[in-house]
C-alpha cells in the first residue's frame, strides 16, 4: 500500500505491522519453555530484542518519512487507504487493549512492550486517514504524512531506547538464573 501510495504513514504503519508480528512472535518464544514461565531472564532478553528491533524500525521509518518530506511526495487519497486506515486502526487499537490487559496480569514488560507496538499501529491507521483528509481539503499540507511518520519513528526509537537501558543491566543480572530453572 505504501508503494502503491506514496506515504510515509502508510510506510511506517507497514513496517509496523511487520514489527507487531515479530514483536508477538518474541513474546510466544518468552512463554513457549513450560519451565521458563516464570524465567525473568527470558522476560528481560525479550525485551532486549523488542528493543533492538524497535531501533531499527524507527531508521527506517524516520528515513523514508524525510526522503518524502525533503522529495516533496504527495500522498494519493482512494477509497481503498480509508479502508486499511479505518481497519488497521480499530483492529490494531483493539489488539493493543486486549495486549496491555494480558501483560498486565501476566506481569510481563515484553506483553506491555508487544501492546505498545500494536498501538502505535493504531495511531498509524488512524494518522494515515488524518493526513489523507487534511490533504484532500487542503493540498498546502502535502507535508503533515512525513512529519507524522518522522513523530512516529521518534516515538518507537525513543521507547526503544528507554527498553534497552532499563532491560540490559536486567539481563546482566539475571543471565544465571536460566541454570537453576
């Protein structure tokens, strides 16, 4: 869709959802060891990776979100990006409820993690539809889809980086636990 419609949100809101099915995957992979439920060692090493991966996200994002800006690439509003946008951000804020919810009572920063990234989907969806119709009603603000995308891509790098330096000392400390379990 980013391709076809020349968007940054839509771009990031892709990557994104490519970032939700890794994050989930990560999180499945922390719960798949009966024996490691409990582990923090797991927990924390999920979070590392969810960390590093949301880094890499965030460049990409950030970096087609500028190419657009500075390439001046104006988005294509269609019925069929309302469509994804609408969609993609009930389904993708929904998920991100019912993650937030589960990682609250499982106790688990790598689902609390997971929910943040569907919910950043969400904003993405719904970013795309506001973009497309300020840009229909006002060709002026060509702009507002890169500089979401470039907010978005700050945004993800940022928890990021706070999930890095939080969870690296964790895993330092808890990298002997997973002998003893």
């Amino acid at each position: 869709v980013s391709v076809m419609r020349y968007s940054a949100s839509s771009f990031g809101f892709a990557f994104d959802a490519t970032l939700d099915v890794l994050s989930s995957a990560i999180v499945l992979w922390r719960y798949s060891n009966a024996a490691a439920v409990h582990s923090a060692h797991r927990e924390y090493i999920a979070c590392v990776i969810l960390g590093v991966i949301f880094l890499l996200s965030s460049l990409c994002i950030v970096i087609k979100a500028i190419h657009d800006l500075a390439k001046k690439v104006l988005p294509e509003v269609d019925d069929f990006l309302y469509s994804v946008s609408i969609l993609s951000g009930i389904l993708c804020t929904a998920l991100a409820v019912i993650k937030f919810m589960l990682g609250k009572v499982l106790t688990s920063r790598a689902l609390i993690t997971d929910g943040f990234n569907s919910l950043v989907g969400g904003i993405m969806g719904f970013s795309i539809l506001l973009s497309a119709e300020v840009f229909k009603h006002n060709s002026s603000v060509w702009y507002l889809d890169g500089s979401i995308g470039v907010l978005i891509g700050l945004t993800i790098s940022a928890y990021g980086i706070k999930l890095l330096i939080d969870m690296i000392p964790r895993v330092r400390q808890t990298r002997h636990y997973e002998m003893f379990e």
